[in-house]
C-alpha cells in the first residue's frame, strides 16, 4: 500500500474503487473452460489418431497399387505436418517468465511460428499436390478415362474450388501474421526504449 | 500427496480469485469499452492466471504478481484490438438500472465525476494508462516496477507523466 497524503490521488482512488463495472461469476466460467479444453484436447488427438487409422487402413488394406500409395503418402505427410508443428511450435505455448516484455516476446514468437507453419503447409500442400494428388489423379485417369468423357470436368469441379479456398485462405493467414510478428516487434523495441 | 497439494493450490486460486475479480474487472473496462469484449477479456486474464498460478513462487507480492499477468493480457488485448469509439450505451454506468426514486444532487454529481475519470483513464496512452490504473488500484511504486519490468525510477518518470496526462484529460472534460 502506498501511503499518501496526496489528496488528488486519494480522491480518483476513492472514486476508481467506487465503481467496478458488473461482470459474471469467474469460478463457474473457469470450471467450465477448464472442461472444454480438456474436451479440445482430446478431440484434437482423436482426430490426429484418426487421420493416421484411415490412412493405415487405405494403405494395408486396399488391393490397388494407387490407393496403397495414396494412403501411405498420407501417412507420411500427416507425420511430417505433425512434427513440424510440433517442432515449429516449441517454445511458444508460454512466457519465460511473467514480464512484460517475457509476454511480447512470446507473442511475437508466436507470430514467427505462425508464419513458418503457414509457409510450410504451402509447400505441403504443394509437395501432396504434385507427388501425390497428380500421380493418384493419372492413375484414375488412365481406368476412368476411357469410360467417362466427363473425367477433367469432375476433378476441375472438385479440385479448382479447393485450391482457390486453400490459396485465399493462406494469404490471408499469412497477412494477418505478418502484420502481428511486424506490431509485436514495434511494441518490443518500444517497450525496451528508456522512458 | 500431489492431490492434497492441488486441492489446496486450487483453494488458494479460488480465493485470489475472488479478492481481486473486482480489479480485474476494472482493469478490464479501462482496455475495453464494449461490455461482450471486456468479459472476453476478463475471462482471458482469469485464464492466464490459473495458468500461471502454479509457477507463483512468492518472488513478489501475490498483488503484483496477479496484477503483471492481468496487465500483460491487458496489453496484448490493446495491441491487438484498436479501441472502439465510445458508444452511449457502453459508458461505465449504462447498465446499472435506473433508480424509480430521482437521485440527489450529490450523488448524480459522484456519479458523474466517476464517469469522467474513467472515460480520462481510457482515453490516455497505453504507456500512461497502464501506470495509471496501477497507481489507482493501490500499487506501491515497488510492485509497479514489478508489474511492468522497470525500475522504481522510471516507474516515478511515468507516474509524473501520466498523472499530468490524466490531469489534462480530466481538464480537457470539463
């Protein structure tokens, strides 16, 4: 407590403490968070455990080279996003310490992170695209192709949409980093400037 | 063992909690306007805290210490919200009910003077305002140095600064 003889600030003390704006109950709100992430959690494992059952299923369990292949690739490529991810994001789930500038440096650590992890799903996505979806999408051509004079039409109808979200939503992520690392950065260096 | 630990860790953060909501919810309200975003950012400071709870080793005050995470989330929340214009609705008293009875004279005049140092403490720079807020809320100079990572020096520059900022904030109101 400071002691002060100071009236002013004694006066907008009395008056700050005087009003506190109405707000919910927090224990209740926080119980229920805690709840929910741990529900978060699990259901994001499940989906990583799962993606890896599919493509495991797809890959031991299909007679057809293409689809053997297919699911492999995806094996692979999950694992690898997995572990770049994780390795990507080490170190930027929480401050050093509980400084100030601990905390903007997380964040602008974070930003980083997010611009690598977005930089590295492009080249993913185009490394499943050309190793993958290409040599898979051949492979149906080459049975599909001679029975349905519609083949290119179904794939542009299903692929075109999904690369054109794929690519705007990336720049737009991109973007939105971009513009966090450069405001976390700016706040740093102002932060470590003597006042 | 570890469960009697966490029951009593969880005791303790229940109590903190409960003691400090009331400036944590004043905190909240001078980094955001809108009523729906400043309970976001409530919950988003309480959060925080029960995160880092555990990792309180009483190297500061427990005041400090939950009022640098609270700033710390305060400030991340300005960096990334630019503020909203004042709406009528969203002024410090628009939610509390209207009283049936007209209210005397001097309280409306209490009220009113609370407006205003709200709506001068809002409107101040971040750099002024986060040394503000914690001068108001009782923070010796010591824990303001802690909260913010500077030294008591500095921490006496800022208050001078922002103390005559919201002097003319005040001023400029009236």
């Amino acid at each position: 407590m400071t002691k002060t003889t100071d009236d002013e600030l004694d006066s907008w003390r009395t008056e700050w403490a005087s009003q506190t704006p109405p707000h919910q109950d927090l224990q209740v709100w926080l119980s229920g968070a805690r709840r929910r992430a741990t529900r978060e959690t699990a259901w994001s494992v499940l989906g990583v455990i799962a993606m890896f059952i599919i493509y495991g299923v797809m890959a031991f369990q299909s007679t057809r080279i293409e689809w053997v292949a297919l699911g492999l690739a995806g094996c692979v490529f999950a694992a690898l996003g997995v572990l770049v991810m994780a390795r990507v994001r080490r170190g930027t789930w929480k401050p050093v310490n509980q400084s100030t500038r601990a905390f903007l440096e997380l964040y602008e650590r974070r930003a980083r992170a997010q611009l690598r992890l977005i930089r590295f799903s492009a080249w993913l996505g185009l490394g499943w695209l050309v190793l993958v979806g290409v040599p898979f999408i051949y492979s149906l051509w080459k049975d599909l192709a001679p029975k349905s004079n519609d083949f290119f039409l179904g794939v542009a109808t299903g692929l075109v949409p999904l690369l054109v979200v794929s690519v705007w939503s990336m720049i737009r992520q991109h973007r939105r980093a971009t513009n966090d690392q450069r405001e976390a950065a700016a706040l740093l260096a102002e932060y470590q400037q003597p006042t | 063992m570890a469960s009697a630990q966490d029951s009593t860790g969880k005791r303790a953060f229940e109590q903190v909690l409960e003691q400090y909501t009331p400036a944590l919810s004043r905190l909240a309200a001078s980094y955001e306007r809108s009523h729906g975003t400043r309970e976001e950012l409530l919950q988003e400071i309480v959060l925080a805290l029960w995160q880092a709870w555990p990792s309180f080793r009483g190297e500061c005050s427990e005041r400090a210490f939950v009022f640098r995470i609270a700033h710390n989330r305060g400030l991340t929340h300005a960096w990334k919200r630019p503020p909203a214009h004042e709406e009528l609705d969203e002024l410090p008293d628009a939610r509390v009910p209207v009283a049936s009875e007209p209210l005397p004279e001097q309280a409306v005049a209490e009220r009113e003077r609370r407006n205003r140092l709200h709506v001068a403490v809002r409107s101040l720079p971040l750099a002024h305002r986060e040394v503000v807020l914690l001068l108001l809320e009782d923070l010796s100079h010591a824990d303001i140095a802690e909260v913010l990572g500077i030294t008591e020096n500095n921490v006496a520059v800022r208050l001078n600064r922002a103390r005559a900022a919201l002097r003319a904030a005040l001023e400029a109101d009236q």
